[in-house]
C-alpha cells in the first residue's frame, strides 16, 4: 500500500480526504506556469494507520466533447477490483478495449487561480471533508522538467522521482484550519490560493 509521509499538526481538526498537490515547476515572477499533479488520499486508510492511495473514475460523461468532462467520481482500489461499474455514473470501468477507465493522478498546468479554482472544486466535492497538502519543490527546475519526459525509461524516471523526493518541502492547510480561515471571512479560492502560493 502506498504510504504518504506527512507531519500533520496535532492540534488541528483533519478531513477524511487528502487532496495532495505537487507543484514541480514555477517561474519565479510569473503567475501564469503551475504544473504538476493532484492526487487523493483516504485519510488512516484502511488499516487506519496508514493512508491509502484514492483513484478517480475518467469516464468521460455522456455528451462531453473528447473527454472534456469526466466522471472524476473517486473509487477505493476495492471498487475497481470488485465493482462492474463505477458507483458515481454507472458506467463500467473498463471501455471496449479492456482498459480500466480510472487514474490516481491527474494533471495541472496553468495559472494559480486555475489550479486554486481545480482545488476549490475538488474540496467541495468532498464535502469540505479535507486537508490540502502541498508537495513543492524547490530548487533546479531541470529535472523537474525532465519529470515530465514521457520518453524517459521506467528507471530513469525512478532516479527523477527520488531526485524529487529529496528536494521537496510539505506543507498542510488542515481542514480544521480552513475553515476558521473561512469563518473569518474570505473566499474559498481565494485562501487556497493564498497557501498554494505562500
Ligand atoms: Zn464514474
């Protein structure tokens, strides 16, 4: 099972779900080149020790335009392993050539107020039951780049991740904390924002 390291404060109340962003690349000075990935996360997990890596449905909606809006209902590994279908559009999880319709990361690239929009969305789809991590590099922006290589062997692409790895700083906008934040006036998009940018 995967296994998110993270320090959480103690002493602040926190959402059943992660929503962990990873910025791998900003110009500095510019507010125009986020990128990098979402993924989500079952707080305590299964084991409730540990948490566990959620998993997205990408069928595409009846009537969307190349893909354009999907499902992005978010599935337990159990589910896609023992359901047909998938419980939020009933379709079924696998197209006609046998590939499973459903991914545990998905991709950004734009503007802060895009990507704080993107995770606004998401907190809300969640019922504001969340916290927000934030996975930022932070230095040369080569192979941060280079991460991005689609044409890069399975290995060195598991070099690039550990690079990563070891050149990142954490941090968590609790749910606890986000909602005094918002008690204390202030748009949603806007304090997400605030901490994807701070
Ligand atoms: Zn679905």
């Amino acid at each position: 099972m995967s296994k998110m390291k993270v320090g959480r404060p103690d002493n602040e109340e926190h959402g059943t779900y992660t929503i962990e962003v990873t910025i791998l690349r900003k110009e500095a000075g510019t507010n125009s080149n986020y990128q990098g990935f979402i993924h989500f996360w079952l707080t305590g997990g299964k084991l409730g020790v540990v948490d566990e890596l959620l998993y997205f449905c990408a069928n595409e909606r009846p009537g969307s335009i190349n893909g354009s809006v999907r499902c992005l209902g978010l599935l337990r590994v159990d589910n896609i392993t023992t359901m047909p279908c998938c419980p939020h559009c009933g379709m079924p999880f696998r197209n006609r050539n046998g590939d499973i319709q459903a991914f545990d990361t998905q991709h950004f690239m734009g503007s802060l107020k895009d990507l704080s929009t993107k995770v606004a969305m998401h907190f809300r789809n969640l019922r504001n039951n969340a916290d927000i991590v934030l996975v930022r590099t932070r230095t040369d922006t080569s192979f941060h780049e280079a991460e991005l290589d689609r044409s890069m062997s399975p290995m060195q692409r598991a070099k690039m991740k550990d690079m990563l790895r070891s050149d990142r700083e954490i941090s968590c906008y609790t749910k606890g904390r986000l909602e005094k934040d918002l008690a204390a006036g202030g748009d949603l998009v806007a304090r997400i924002g605030a901490f994807l940018n701070a």
